[in-house]
C-alpha cells in the first residue's frame, strides 16, 4: 500500500488477520502506518525509482491516498506491476474536472460545474447567484483547496493567488448546493467483477472535515436507499474500479447529487470494523487480491463513529480512563498522529440500537478525548 497513513494502518490490522503479507511505502518512520507495520518502506510516492524499488516483490500495489501521479502508474504497469486501482481509474479522484465531465457523460447528477480561469468566468458561471464554491481541481480533501464564495470579490481573491492555482491543476466553480444532507456509500469491485455495497450512511460534516457517521442513513426510503447504492455500483463498474470505491453525494428535495469519489478506504467506512460483517480494510485487500467479496451486512442495527479531532492538550491517552470507564462500549481508535488543534487523530465508534442514543454517546467520548470534557463542541 502506497501511503503510511492512518488508512494504510488500519488496511494492516486486517492485512494480519487474514494471514496477508503487507508492507507500506511511508514518507516517515513516524507515519501513522509506518509506526506498526513491519513492512515499512521509507520513500517519496512522487518518485519512480522510490515505487519501483517499493513495488519489487508485491503481487498487487494499492493506495491510502489518490496522490501517485499518473505517468508513473501507467509507467508500473508496462513493467509488469498489478496496480489496483490502475492509473485509469484513479484519474476520476486526481482530477475532479474529469470526474465531473465524466459522470455527467453517464448521466448521473452532479452539482452545475465549469472550469474557471478568471474573475469574468466566475461572474459569469455565477449569474448572479451567490455562493459558489470553487474548488482545486486537484490535491484538495478535508475542506482544503475548496472555497465558498459569498462574492465576486471574495472568488477574485482566490484566483489572486495564481501561484495556488497553478499547483492544484487550475479550479472548477460549482453551484452552492442547498441540500437536505450529506450521504456516502462504499462499494466493492474485484477483478472478477464481483460486486458488493454497505449500507447508505450520513454524514456530518463541520469546516469541511467528516465529523460523524451514522449508519444506517436515518430516515432513508428504501427507494432512495436502493438508487444511492446502484450509483455507486455502477459509477465502479463503469469507471473500472478495482477496490473500495467511496461516494459521497447531496441528498436534496429533488434527488440524489454526486459530489465526490474517493478509490481507497474512506473515513466514511471506519463505522465497518466494528458495525458491519466485513470491515471496509478487509473488503479492500479481498478486492484488490480477487478474493471473495465479504458480506458488507450490518453486525447491529445502527453504528455510529465520530471523528477525534486535536485540540489544546496532547495529552490524549491521559483521557482513555475517563472515556472507557464511562461507557465500556466506546471502541476508541487512535492513529498515533501528532496532536494539532483540528486534526484527525482517531475515531470511536459505538454500536446498538437507537441511532441518536449512539450518536450522543460516540460524540461525548470524541468530545472528551479532544478537550477533556463532554460538552466541548
């Protein structure tokens, strides 16, 4: 697996279970991944030699993050390398642009898009109607290289940075989507073409990072349900996925938007260690490996996972005996990262009957292991 972050850390744990061996290409020796993997492999993903050294020996290359540039996949492949997901596919997660272009050929609805290069265009794709977004055609996540314009002035402000724009590929302006909530569903491909989908889930997000997960979707009509799960098996078998493939979409009053794609383990399946019959890691390296999908089946009625986010103390462990002993069901996930105010540093997810009981539960731990208390966001 290229990148030693925490998905390529949790991709290990299912890795040993199965008895598979796995090592991982880390930038540093302190990457989450690169902290408990035998393994590891120090090197830049953006070097040919540092993949090619890194792929000798693998029977499949994978990926925690969508980052290996093109050529150099495609560049793996002529000599002999399996990549999965191959460079085809991950272009539809490189470059949004593309995506965009791309799901729209198939008919599937996204939010209004066009590229943008100056002012003129944004006013013009605008019309008027403000907020927009502009976001990075390439190399944003968790809220970054994404902008929501409230103006004119504020989307020339952007583009004043051309140096910034430059390095993410240029932008694409979309329209404000005024949606009922968030959703995200996981599917599997193998090889073969065996296909496999998790429960619709939502999704909470706040500054443009996941904060919560709940699983199932509340609420969901099981017509609703069943159109957001075709999506994404057929947005995987159209686009060639190999592997997991994430979807995150806009539920609105009048459907379902598609807003985003990720090729890889996804933030949005951690809840699958825990409340499903196969973890989304284990699901990955099955697909991948083109072994037997596995039932992606709740293992209780509802999940819940919540993101722990960094806050003022690093102390974080200092907190588990409150966490555990105040409710011995929390399964706390820590990442080994570095404590920064606002970074993800771990989940915890909790399982049971009553979604919002187990929401309020999984956010009074996320709560107390980021600032020490129950109540602090």
């Amino acid at each position: 697996m290229v990148g030693g972050g925490q998905l390529a850390r949790m991709t290990s744990q299912a890795a040993t279970g199965l008895g598979i061996g796995f090592r991982v290409l880390a930038d540093t020796a302190t990457d989450s991944a690169a902290q408990v993997v035998a393994g590891t492999r120090l090197g830049d993903y953006r070097s040919m030699a540092d993949l090619r050294d890194f792929a000798a020996g693998c029977d499949v290359l994978t990926f925690d993050h969508e980052h290996v540039p093109g050529p150099h996949l495609a560049a793996l492949v002529r000599d002999g390398v399996t990549v999965r997901p191959d460079g085809a596919a991950l272009r539809f997660t490189q470059d949004k642009l593309a995506m965009r272009e791309r799901l729209t050929e198939m008919g599937i609805a996204c939010p209004r898009f066009a590229p943008v290069r100056t002012a003129t265009e944004v006013e013009a794709f605008a019309a008027g109607a403000w907020p927009l977004v502009l976001k990075a055609v390439s190399g944003g996540y968790d809220g970054k290289g994404v902008w929501v314009c409230e103006s004119a002035a504020e989307a020339a402000a952007v583009l004043a940075h051309g140096a910034l724009v430059a390095e993410v590929g240029g932008l694409i302006a979309e329209e404000y989507v005024a949606f009922d909530r968030e959703l995200a569903v996981l599917a599997a491909r193998s090889p073969h073409r065996q296909g496999a989908v998790y429960p619709v889930v939502q999704t909470v997000q706040r500054d443009g990072i996941c904060r919560e997960v709940i699983a199932p979707a509340p609420g969901l009509t099981a017509a609703r349900r069943a159109q957001a799960q075709e999506l994404a098996l057929r947005i995987a078998k159209e686009l060639g996925v190999t592997g997991l493939l994430a979807v995150e979409m806009f539920e609105t009053g009048t459907g379902l938007l598609v807003n985003e794609l990720a090729m890889r383990p996804h933030n949005t399946g951690h809840w699958t260690i825990e409340g499903a019959r196969t973890s989304q890691f284990e699901q990955h390296l099955r697909a991948v490996l083109d072994l037997p999908l596995g039932s992606p089946a709740m293992a209780a009625p509802a999940a819940v996972m919540a993101n722990v986010l960094g806050g003022d103390d690093a102390d974080v462990y200092d907190r588990y005996i409150h966490v555990m002993a105040a409710d011995p069901a929390v399964k706390v996930h820590m990442y080994g990262k570095q404590v920064r105010p606002g970074r993800k540093i771990g989940h915890v997810t909790v399982v049971g009957e009553d979604p919002e009981d187990l929401a309020d539960r999984a956010r009074r731990a996320a709560s107390y292991l980021r600032w020490g208390k129950e109540d602090g966001e």
